[in-house]
C-alpha cells in the first residue's frame, strides 16, 4: 500500500472531500461495503489478513449485474445483494483507476481534465464505441 491515492498540491488535495463526500454521504452504505470486504476476505483468503487477492476475481461487471438483478434481496450467505452492487462497483472503478495510472492517461488527479486534452483524446480513442479502427480488417 504505498502507492499515493491523494495526489496534487495541498489546494487540490484539500478539494478532494473523502469524507464529507464519501464517508458523510454513506456511512451505512461504506460500513456494509466494508463487513463485506471482512466476510469475502474469510471465504476467499482463510486466515490471512484482510486484503483484496484481486487475481480471483475479475468478472466484476458481470458480477454487478447479476447481483443487480436481485436488487432489495439477500444473498444466500444473508449479504444484501445490492451490497455485493456497490463492493464490485468500487472494484471495477478501482481497476480502471489502476489501469489509467499504469498506462500513462491520468493525467494529475483521477480525472480526466481539459487542460490534458491529449489524455483526455488517448482515453476517449480507447474507450469509445466511435473510436477509428484500423483499415488492416481486423477491427481492432
């Protein structure tokens, strides 16, 4: 875990309201998420301290959305499903976050901003149903 997550000046670190709007707006929601986190981590890594093996699950959207389906409901295990929603939300955000990071289109804070406007076209070329594909015929 020593990778820096607040980045920036002070000015735009101090702007980055993780509490008052993260913790203030879902203090419920994030206490769920993280009993999950707590009951994941005894069925997947038995014993070991609390951590995200992220290697053993990566099917995170799919996830989503199966457990979106039975929204409102408990899961066989007495998790609410729309938790489980939330938890692979947080993963799938998190891995794109890593992903941008490691390939080079942050730029600055977790954002795409206007003053980066050639991360901000990378990003939009790689992610876009509109992106160009190449004239070799492979679609890609």
């Amino acid at each position: 875990m020593s990778q820096q997550h607040v980045m920036g000046d002070a000015k735009t670190r101090k702007a980055q309201p993780v509490c008052t709007g993260a913790l203030d707006y879902f203090p419920d929601a994030l206490l769920a998420v993280a009993e999950l986190s707590r009951i994941g981590n005894e069925q997947h890594n038995p014993g070991e301290p609390l951590h995200w093996a992220k290697e053993k699950s990566t099917d995170e959207a799919d996830a989503l959305l199966r457990h979106l389906i039975d929204r409102g409901k408990l899961d066989a295990d007495g998790v609410r499903h729309s938790t489980k929603v939330a938890w692979r939300a947080l993963a799938l955000l998190q891995r794109e976050i890593e992903a941008e990071r490691a390939d080079g289109t942050m730029c600055g804070e977790h954002a795409r901003r206007p003053e980066c406007p050639e991360v901000v076209d990378a990003h939009a070329a790689r992610h876009s149903v509109f992106a160009p594909t190449p004239s070799d015929g492979t679609g890609r």
